[in-house]
C-alpha cells in the first residue's frame, strides 16, 4: 500500500516539472501546463504526509 | 491515560526542547530531518523578492552566475566548519551558551534583539503568505506603507495562517521538521517548472539561446532608473552572508545542535542551492517576464501566479510557512531565555500571537531588511565571542563559559568586546558606503573574536585563572 501511495505522490511531482518542459519545447500552451501543475501540486499534497516522515512518532518517543 | 489521550496542554508540556541543558545522545537527528528542514527554510516567499532584485540592479549574467556559485558554497562552508561544529560540541543553544560565557544580563539585551527580530521575520512570512491568498480570493493586499489594514477579510487571512504557523512551532523540533518534510521535495520543483516555462516568453526556444537571453533581457547589467549596479561582489556577498545571524552568527546551533555529526551542517548546502541559486535564478527569469510585460514592480504573489497559477500561488503560501515555522521556533526559544520559568511552548505561543498581530501593521513588516542588517551587525561578533571562548580559551589557559564559573550575571569584558566591534563595523559600513549592514558581517565578526580574545587576556585575573578549572560539561 505505502508503495502505491508513494507511486501516485512521485506521479504528482512529474506533474508539477514536467508539463514545463513541454512549453519550453512548444508543444503544450501555459494554460494546461499550469492545470497540469496544479493537479500534480493536489496529487503530492494529498498523499505525501502518510508517508515522508516514516511511521508516526509519540512525541515522548 | 495513554499517551494518545493526552490534553494539547499536556501534549504541548511533554515537549522537552532542551533550553537550558544538552541535547542528550539519544535525542540527535538523521542528516534527512536537516536537509529537509534547510530545503524548505531557505526557500521562501522572499525569494521572490530577492531574486527580482539581481535583475532590477543590473547585474551581469556572468556575475550572477559565477556570485551565487561562489557565495553559496563559502555560506555552506560557514554551517559546515563554523556553526554545526561549534553546536555539534555545545549541544547547546547560541542563547545559553551565551549566558554561559556573558551572563544574564548581556544576555537579555542579545535575547531580546533575537525575539524581536524572529517577530517581525515571522511576520513578513505570515504577510507574504497572505498577499497570496488575497490574490487567490480577489482581495486588494495593504500597501507596504500603510500603517494597519483594517479589512476584516485580510485580518481573518493573517490569523488563519498565524494559528497554523504558531501551532506547529509550538510543538517543537520534531514537528516543525516534520511539517518541512512535507513541502520539501515539491517547492523546489514550482520554482524550476516557472522559471523553465517562462524562457520562451523571452525569446528562449532552446538551450542554445538561453545564454544570450540571459545576457540581454533578463540579468543585462543596467539597471532600471534609480536603482544602484550591483557586481559579481554583491551577489557574492549576499548569497554568503544573507543569513550570516544564521551560521558564523550562530544562530542555528538551536538546529544542530541535534545533528549526529558535524558534518551534517552541508545539509545546509541543500537550502543554499535550491533556495539560494536555483531559486533566485527562477524568480529572477520571472522578473524579466514581468518588466517585459509593463510591471514595473512585481509582489511575490504576482510573480508565483505568472508562472505557475494557482500552484505558484499556493507555493508562496507554503514557503512562507516553512519559513516562518522554524523562525517562530527560534523566537520561543529566544523570549524563553529572557524568562526561564515559563515553558518554552507557552513562550512561543505568546511569541506566534506577536508576529500574527505584527503582521497586520504593513509599514512595521516593510522595514524587515534593516531589522537583518541590525542583527547581522548584532550576531556576527557574538558569533566570533563564541567560537573563540569554546576554541581559542582552553588553548591559552582561559577560562571558557567565565559568567557560569564565576556565578556572575554581567561579564563586561564581553559587552565591552561587543559594542566595540558594532561601532568598528558601523564606522566600517559608513566609509565604504556598502548596500547593507549585513555587508560588515565578516568584519564584525573577525573584530568581535580579535576585541573579546586581547581584552580577556588583558583583564581575566591571573589568580582567578588558577582557581577556576575549564569546564567538561560541553
């Protein structure tokens, strides 16, 4: 499971610096990169706290 | 009760931030609690501010290039053999070191400079993050001269962002490293895909012409009417000693002092070249888009929003929480030093309501960069005190920590030493006319350690050398 979460949040950092590279080269219009990006900043947003800082803590720990 | 039952009150009591003790073994951190710390630290909703400003001034692309190289590595170099080194030992804070070698009374004048300026530091975090989403919601952000803001929407925003930034730093260390975690990998990539996606605006179709543009539309080396030139120097210097307070001023032992090793302090590195280069370099990009589009002086939220909509938008909100984050953590433990009874948690709750209120009064914020270069003037010669009472002193028969030895509260050869290298590097600052103050950070610094080290062999008694033995404890 933590595999596939991790899977779908690095799917939403290529969303967010990928579509970039595609304005640059010409080939895709600011408008959708931007919606790309903004998809690809909900995607790493939502998923990324259950898993970057490992397992939970108790904070006595 | 269990331990997930506890109150937030309790919760918030068993945080233990060592203040006035060192950090034990069994607490140190993992070089990637640092790095994503550093990572989301140094890039904040500021970076849109400074990296317009190479471009504004006019600084050659060669110079840009070649200054922010030079200057990050030099400001990496200084967390690295200066600050985490000296943490690393002590695994104290600056401030109860200091109190060790000054005693209380210095102490709580260096406190109270701390506190304060972590306040409005914080502040111009938690505004920065609002002119975004005041942006986002359509509502005019105050002026940088208007005095307070009286529109309860714009209110509302500051206090929405203060609770979240208040109560994370409020938890301490852990959680504010935590929080930075979250942002850290993301951030970096907003700023990169802007600065990527707003080159064929200017002209840039591919690699090739990047150099050229750069050289003619972007960094051009005139600046716009009425602004000074900056050189190779200026970047150098900036990107070196910009968070100087920070490393040869030591204010992050509060931070290394829970890294495992020294060494840890080139996590900084990460900060410095994403926050640092990468960031000032895209901003900068964003900058020249701005100009050619007629803005003549672009807000961070303005630049964020061209380059990357909504997501850029969001992206100055974050950044100026996980700025502001540790900043408040600093604060707390700052205003804790002036008042140890209290609990460090309750301390930076008071200190998260201050920078919150503060926030609302625009014309105090807009002064933040002379707050940095008093502190820059103000840290960097405790910086050099420092280093020299935990190095040089026990090397020349010294005696270090000298205000705990003698259980004196007022240690005149340090206050002497320290108002003596703030007027040398003022004086300094007027003759050579320099930009900032924090341009006099490496003098300061060096006449701060040269002023304490000859007075103390000067008036540190002979008898009372003999005494009193070095202490073992740090």
């Amino acid at each position: 499971m933590k595999r596939l979460v991790q899977s779908v949040s690095f799917l939403g950092l290529g969303l967010t610096l990928v579509p970039s590279l595609f304005v640059f080269a010409g080939t895709l219009s600011l408008e959708h990169y931007k919606l790309m990006m903004l998809a690809g900043t909900m995607i790493w947003l939502c998923t990324a706290p259950f898993w970057v800082n490992g397992r939970k803590k108790n904070i006595e720990d | 009760m269990t331990k997930n039952k506890l109150s937030l009150a309790e919760q918030m009591a068993a945080v233990n931030e060592y203040e006035r003790e060192p950090v034990p073994p069994k607490k140190v951190k993992g070089f990637k609690s640092f790095v994503g710390m550093v990572a989301s630290e140094h890039i904040a909703g500021t970076e849109f501010v400074i990296g317009p400003l190479f471009v504004l001034h006019g600084a050659a692309a060669s110079d840009v290039f070649l200054g922010l190289l030079v200057g990050n590595i030099l400001a990496t170099l200084s967390w690295a053999l200066v600050c985490a080194p000296a943490a690393v030992k002590t695994r104290l804070t600056i401030f109860y070191q200091l109190e060790k070698i000054c005693g209380a009374g210095p102490v709580a004048i260096y406190n109270f400079v701390n506190g304060l300026l972590y306040c409005v530091a914080a502040a111009a975090m938690i505004g920065v993050s609002a002119s975004s989403i005041g942006l986002l919601m359509n509502i005019d952000a105050p002026g940088l001269t208007d005095l307070y803001t009286s529109d309860p929407l714009w209110i509302l925003i500051i206090f929405g962002i203060g609770v979240v930034i208040t109560v994370v730093a409020t938890f301490g260390f852990d959680r504010v490293s935590r929080f930075a975690n979250i942002f850290a990998p993301w951030m970096p990539l907003v700023f990169l895909a802007s600065g990527i996606a707003m080159l064929p605006t200017l002209g840039v179709n591919n690699v090739s012409e990047f150099w050229s543009v750069a050289e003619t539309k972007i960094w051009t080396g005139t600046p716009v009417a009425g602004a000074t030139q900056y050189t190779f120097w200026h970047i150098l210097i900036f990107a070196w000693l910009c968070n100087s307070a920070m490393h040869i001023g030591l204010g992050d032992m509060s931070i290394y002092r829970y890294a495992k090793k020294a060494t840890y302090g080139l996590a900084s590195g990460f900060g410095m070249f994403i926050g640092h280069f990468m960031a000032w370099v895209a901003s900068g990009i964003l900058c020249a888009v701005a100009l050619q589009e007629g803005i003549s002086n672009p807000s961070p939220g303005q630049i964020a929003f061209m380059g990357a909509g909504v997501a850029g938008a969001i992206c100055v909100v974050i950044a100026g929480w996980t700025t502001a984050n540790p900043t408040i953590y600093r604060a707390g433990l700052a205003v804790q030093g002036l008042m140890p009874r209290f609990k460090r948690w309750k301390v930076t709750v008071v200190v998260g309501v201050t920078a919150t209120l503060l926030a609302c009064f625009p014309a105090i914020v807009s002064k933040l960069d002379q707050f940095l270069g008093i502190y820059a003037l103000c840290a960097s010669p405790v910086g050099a005190i420092v280093l020299v009472d935990i190095y040089v002193f026990p090397k020349m028969g010294l005696i270090s920590n000298v205000a705990f030895e003698k259980g004196s509260k007022f240690n005149s050869i340090f206050m002497m030493a320290w108002i003596f290298s703030i007027v040398a590097s003022y004086i300094l600052y007027e003759l050579t006319n320099a930009d900032f103050y924090f341009f006099m950070a490496i003098p300061g610094f060096i006449a701060g350690g040269a002023f304490y080290l000859a007075l103390s062999l000067v008036f540190q008694k002979k008898d009372y050398r003999k005494e009193v033995q070095p202490l073992t404890d740090s």
